[in-house]
C-alpha cells in the first residue's frame, strides 16, 4: 500500500505544480485575481486527483483519467445535480484557455524525452504531421464555411 500512497502523493505533486502554473499564467494573461480563481482550482485538482486514483483502481476498464475526469465533471455540473451550483459558481473564475499553458507545457517535456523514439520513426512521423495539419485545416475551413452560411454572414 505504501508504493500507492508514494504514487498519489507524486500525483497530487503534479497536479499542484499545474494549478500554480495556471494560476499564475491566468493572472499574467487574463488578469484573473489568483485569490478568486483559488477556490474553483482546488475543485479542479481535487477532480484531478479523484480520476487518477479511479483510473489506478480500475485498470482494466482502459479509461484514461482525462476522460474520468470529464464525465465526473459532467455529472458534477448537470442541472438537476445539487452540486451543480457550487461547482459552476467556482470554477467559473478559472479561464479554461489559461489551463492550456501548463499541460502543453508539459506535453513538450513528454516529448522531448522520447527523441530517441522519434529519430526512429523519421521520416513518416513528417509525412503524418503534414496529413494532420492539411486535414485540420481544411476541416476548420469547411466548418467555418458551413456555419457562416448558416448565419448568413457569406
């Protein structure tokens, strides 16, 4: 049990290290007051911390924690819930974008540590890039397009 308790520490580590970075980022880009937006983050790390240690005790189900975290999100703030006010009422003060920094930040280190794997792929990681990049694009143009004819605007 003990190399359990280390992993949740560890994790709680982590995710207080983001909702810092968030915090402060929010302040500096947003200029959202860190004592406002204090309430809503702990409510988001403590949603954090509940998907992970779900994810850790259900590892045969292949959930990843993200997608815990979202559908607990999800049932915490349907209208019919009574916490539903609460949390909303928070977290509402936490700029969803401002959340983005750290985890993108992060997301770099992760792959920065593989370069090795990735030399490996070469070439063909380019070729996916490129594939994903045209695809984005012109997804985001055909939505874009339907939506301002939709509305008339083109």
């Amino acid at each position: 049990m003990e190399g359990v308790g280390a992993k949740i520490l560890n994790q709680f580590k982590v995710i207080f290290l983001v909702a810092v970075i968030t915090l402060i980022g929010q302040r500096i880009g947003y200029g959202i007051s860190i004592g406002v937006a204090i309430p809503g983050m702990i409510i988001i790390m403590a949603l954090g911390m509940v998907a992970l240690i779900i994810k850790d005790f259900t590892p045969n189900l292949k959930f990843p924690a993200f997608a815990w975290a979202s559908l607990i999100a999800l049932l915490l703030t349907m209208p019919f819930m009574p916490t539903s006010k609460f949390v909303l009422e928070y977290t509402k003060d936490v700029s969803f974008l401002g959340t983005t920094t750290p985890i993108l930040a992060f997301a770099g280190i992760s792959i920065g540590m593989k370069v090795t794997r990735l030399k490996q792929l070469s070439w063909k990681l380019l070729v996916v890039a490129i594939a994903v990049f045209i695809g984005t694009f012109f997804g985001s143009a055909i939505v874009a397009q339907i939506v301002l004819k939709i509305q008339g605007l083109i």
